[in-house]
C-alpha cells in the first residue's frame, strides 16, 4: 500500500481530527451569521427608523442573493483551486462585517455589510459542507451532514441569545458585534493553521462510485449540472425547490418575526430567546435527523419536515404569547432540521464526487436564494397584510412545497429506496 492510498481514507473515524475541526469552523461561520438574529431588525428600527417592512428587510434581500450567488461560485472553485483556498477567502471577507456594523452611519453600511456576509457565508459554509462530505464517504453522509449543520446553526442560536443578553445591557452596538468580530479571526486562524484540503478524497470517491440516478461520470459541464439540479433531474431539482422555500421561511423568521415580538410586548431577551429557540431545536435536531436519514431514507423526512413547518408557521401568525410562540418556534426547529441534513445528504447521493461539489453549490444557489425571496415577499406581503398574514401566506406555500416532493422526488439512499420498494 502507497503513502498516498495509506493517506487518502474515506469514514468519519478515520478522519475524526479533521472532521471535528470543520464541525468547530462551520459552528464560527454560524456564529458570525447568529450575531445579526436578534440585533439587526430591531436596529433598523430604532436607530434608523425603517418603518416599512420591505426597506427594512433590504439587509436580507442583499445577503441572500449575494450567498446564493457566491454558493454556486464556490462549488465550481472548490473544484478547480481546491477546497481550501475557497474556505480562507471566505473568512478573509467576513472579517470587516462586525465592524461595519458598529461603525454604520446609515442604512446602505448595514447592507454593504451584508453583501460581504453573504459572500462569507457562501464561501466558508459551502466549503465545510463540501469538505465533510468529502471526508464522510457514501456510508454515512446523512451524520455528516447532520453534525455540519447542528455545529452551524446550535451557534447561530446560541449567539442570537447571546447577543440578545448583550444589547438588553449594553445596547444594540457595539457589545453584540463584537463577538463576531471574535468569530471571524479564530475562523480564519484556524483554516490557515490546521485544515487540511480534501479535494483528494473526493477523487479517491470517484474511481469506484456508481451515481443513484443519471450515470453521468467524468466531465459533465457547468451548464449540465445546473439544469440537472433545477428542474431536469427530479431528486435534485425536488430538493433545490424544497431548499427554497425552506429558506424563503428562514428569511421571514429572520427579518419579521422579532419585529413581531416586540410590537407585541416582549422584552429583548424575550425576543434573543424565540430568536435562539428556533435554531437550536434545528441545530440539535440534525444530531438524529441526520443518520435517521441513513437509515430511512432521505424522502420521508423532507415530506415531513416541510409539512410541520407549514403548522409552525401557522401557529406563529395565530399566536400572541411567549408559551405559545416558543412552542411553534420548537416545531419550526423540528421540521427543519428534518429537512436541512436530508436535502444535502440527497443532493451528494445522486451526484458523481466529480462534479458533486458544483452540485452541491447550484443546490446552495437555489437554497439560500430563499432568503432574498423570503424578505423580498415577506416584506411585501408584510407592508400589504400585516406580519401575521404574511405568515399564512409562508405557511401554505411551504405545504405546497411538501407536497411536491412528496409526487416528485424519488428516494436518493439506497437503504431507504429498498424500504420504500
């Protein structure tokens, strides 16, 4: 046996260093992306005085469509320079957001500031996501998943409540930022110093993968693979569609539902804490959805996550207490974090490890273009019929969406396709 074949081994346990260290860089990159849950929305509406719902939202419209872009881009990096150099520019653009939020003067810094934290978020958390499957191997690639994501959004909870406590004491700026500010130099100190590239493992993959569906091997173009995995390939394309709207509620909870909280009393912890509730439940739902995944396929966790979040959504515009709103902010939580590890994990079941990282950054593309769509339409609906009626609004089509995979996508795993036959 080579050194090089000696090297290059697929599993979590035989990668659990690196491994473990990607879970503590992605849990940073959340933790930069949880500094903004609690604070900024009520900062726009208090030192900026936004009163409408679509201006306010500007900042999410901005870091959506700015990640969405940048996922593509960095799956088709990560392929070309490795994945590596993609992650370290990420934390290398991410590093100025805190300070621009501290120092904005105006409204247009927030959203400058955003360009630069979509742009972050795209490249470092596309890369760990790249990475981990990288290392995982086809076996269990539903925890790997499941533990990326826990990492990433258990910090983004626990920095919204965090951060919340900080503003309740010291105000909105700067004590909240600059705990991001924190996250950002360990990330990038870290990927300099200890992460390992990982495209060699992918390669390794390659010479004796044999895809789900569409047995497309080698060079497959750019072109291809984006109309694979938005409307031609049914899992793909079911899973880039579900990833929208998904997202598109993230957006709305982001941007809307703390404004909510506060017009109807609730204190800033309060609000840091529904802000930190959904995500938590969502982080550390990922821990068991994720190789539950593994064992019963990918299909039947996305249909019912997407359906429960459609009931949270609806008992979020019901509501108007802080039992109450916790408890749907519990079943949000739920029915994400049914759907997140899932819809990833399908995405690397079907693609070649060829061109996996770019389907994994057109998937990305289509997944967090839903926080631009969810501001965009929650603004607008927001502005129109209240927060409450943009909600229902979110809700059915959420089910909608549940329903669409449901009469669309096939099982991706082969353990649940065999159930399900």
């Amino acid at each position: 046996m080579s050194a090089t074949t000696a090297v290059v081994r697929l599993g979590l346990r035989a990668n659990a260093a690196q491994f473990t260290l990607l879970v503590a860089v992605n849990a940073l990159v959340g933790g930069l992306l949880g500094t903004e849950r609690t604070v900024l929305p009520l900062l726009g509406e208090q030192e900026f005085h936004l009163s409408a719902y679509t201006a306010a939202l500007t900042y999410i419209v901005a870091f959506g469509v700015t990640k969405a872009a940048t996922n593509f881009f960095a799956g088709t990096l990560s392929d070309r320079l490795g994945r590596k150099p993609v992650l370290i520019a990420g934390w290398l653009i991410g590093l100025p957001v805190p300070l621009m939020l501290i120092f904005a003067p105006s409204w247009g810094w927030v959203i400058a500031a955003n360009v630069l934290l979509g742009a972050n978020q795209g490249l470092a958390w596309s890369t760990t996501v790249i990475m981990k499957i990288d290392l995982a191997g086809p076996h269990r690639r539903g925890l790997a998943m499941g533990l990326n994501e826990a990492a990433g959004y258990l910090a983004v909870a626990t920095t919204a409540m965090v951060t919340g406590a900080l503003a309740a004491t010291y105000g909105l700026r700067p004590a909240p930022f600059l705990l991001g500010a924190a996250y950002a130099a360990l990330g990038l100190g870290l990927s300099l110093v200890f992460v390992r590239e990982t495209r060699g493992h992918a390669h390794h993959e390659a010479e004796t993968h044999r895809p789900v569906a569409d047995r497309q091997h080698g060079a497959v173009s750019t072109r291809r693979i984006f109309a694979m995995v938005s409307w031609r390939e049914p899992a793909l394309s079911s899973a880039s569609q579900a990833g929208l709207v998904n997202n598109l509620n993230d957006g709305l909870a982001w941007g809307l539902f703390p404004l909510l909280f506060a017009a109807a009393g609730l204190s800033l912890s309060h609000i840091g804490a529904l802000a930190a509730l959904y995500p938590a439940v969502w982080g550390l739902g990922q821990v068991l959805t994720g190789p539950l995944s593994d064992r019963i396929g990918r299909k039947p966790l996305i249909v019912a996550g997407m359906l429960t979040q459609a009931v949270a959504l609806g008992l979020v515009a019901a509501a108007g207490t802080f039992g109450t709103w916790a408890a749907a902010a519990v079943l949000l939580g739920a029915g994400t974090a049914m759907v997140y590890p899932s819809l990833l994990a399908a995405i690397g079941d079907v693609a070649h490890p060829a061109w996996r990282a770019r389907a994994v950054g057109v998937y990305r593309l289509w997944r967090d273009g839903g926080f631009a769509a969810g501001a965009v339409l929650g603004g607008v609906l927001a502005d129109l019929v209240g927060i409450r009626g943009a909600t229902w609004a979110v809700a059915v089509l959420t089910a909608a969406s549940g329903l669409l995979v449901a009469a669309r996508m096939y099982e991706t795993h082969p353990v649940g396709a065999l159930r399900h036959r």
